[in-house]
C-alpha cells in the first residue's frame, strides 16, 4: 500500500500459469485486505495469449490498483478473488 500524492494505491507480484493444454489468456481480481483482513483494495490483473506450460509474472503498472481512500500506506495481505479464462 503506497500514498502516491494523494491517491492510496495497491501493489503487488502476480503470477499467472496456464497448466492447460492450449494457449490461454486470463484475467484475475486480487483482492487486497489490510492487516485486521478488511478488504481495502483490489488488482486486476490480465495476462494474454500464454502458451500452454507458460507463466508471466505482472509486477509494476501490470500489479497495481486502488484502494479507499482513506487507506494507510503499510503492509497488506492479498488473496485471489476470482481468475477468468479465455482460449486464445
């Protein structure tokens, strides 16, 4: 959790693997919870056309989302809400 001037923002690693047998693109929602495990924020992530066996790790703009606003900057936990698959 960061204050970028004045907009509480989320950020995280995310990993991404296809285990199918074909190429993939996916799109998760990372929910992220501040330390008494309120949800404060999520992360979007969305990764496309990985090949079956393939991972891509998202850091950076690609792993970074919002929060309320009157989140602290601090730690945070982060677990998966939902993962959508598509074939590509």
């Amino acid at each position: 959790m960061t204050d970028d001037y004045g907009t509480a923002l989320t950020h995280a690693t995310v990993t991404i693997t296809n285990h199918t047998g074909s190429t993939q693109s996916y799109m998760a929602t990372i929910s992220v919870n501040d330390t008494n495990g309120a949800r404060i924020g999520e992360i979007n992530a969305v990764s496309n056309s990985l090949a079956a066996g393939q991972s891509a790790t998202l850091t950076g703009m690609g792993a970074t989302g919002s929060a309320a606003s009157n989140t602290k900057p601090g730690p945070a936990t982060c677990t998966v809400a939902s993962v959508n698959r598509f074939p590509s």
